[in-house]
C-alpha cells in the first residue's frame, strides 16, 4: 500500500513540476507581425500568439494586456485586449 502511495504522490508532483501556468503581461506594442502571428513589447518579450487571435485591432503604440502560457524560452499568448 505504501508503495502504490508513494508512487501516485510521485506522479502527481512530476505533473504539476511540468504543468504550463497561464500569466498575463501589460505593455506598449514595439513591434506587430500579422503574416508570423508575433507581437513584441516595449519591454522586449515577443509573444507567439494563437492563430485564433485576431491581431487586425491592434496597431505599434497601443498598450495591451497579454495573456499567455510559456513554454521554455517561448511564451504563447492566448489572449490579447487594450488595457484599461
């Protein structure tokens, strides 16, 4: 019993070590590429967004909210708004 215990606790930490968090981001648009699905911050992150996140609304200037998951040195937004 204490094996099988054991074992499934281990999982489970294995599970959440690897699990993708989602995190969200403010920033001034530096750069938008519509044709490569990639926008970059004032700050320097570029995000790869989704391709079912339509960036024809946003234009270099604006200040957004980002929403994404990251990925080793990718990070992957899901969601992009005009921040308030």
């Amino acid at each position: 019993m204490r094996v099988i215990f054991a074992a499934l606790v281990a999982a489970s930490l294995i599970g959440v070590a690897g699990a993708a968090y989602a995190a969200d981001a403010t920033g001034t648009i530096k750069t938008l590429d519509a044709a490569k699905n990639m926008v970059t911050l004032d700050n320097g992150a570029a995000y790869d967004v989704a391709k079912g996140v339509s960036l024809s609304g946003f234009k270099v200037g604006e200040k957004v909210n980002v929403t994404y998951t990251q990925s080793g040195k990718m990070m992957n937004a899901s969601a992009i708004t005009p921040a308030a």
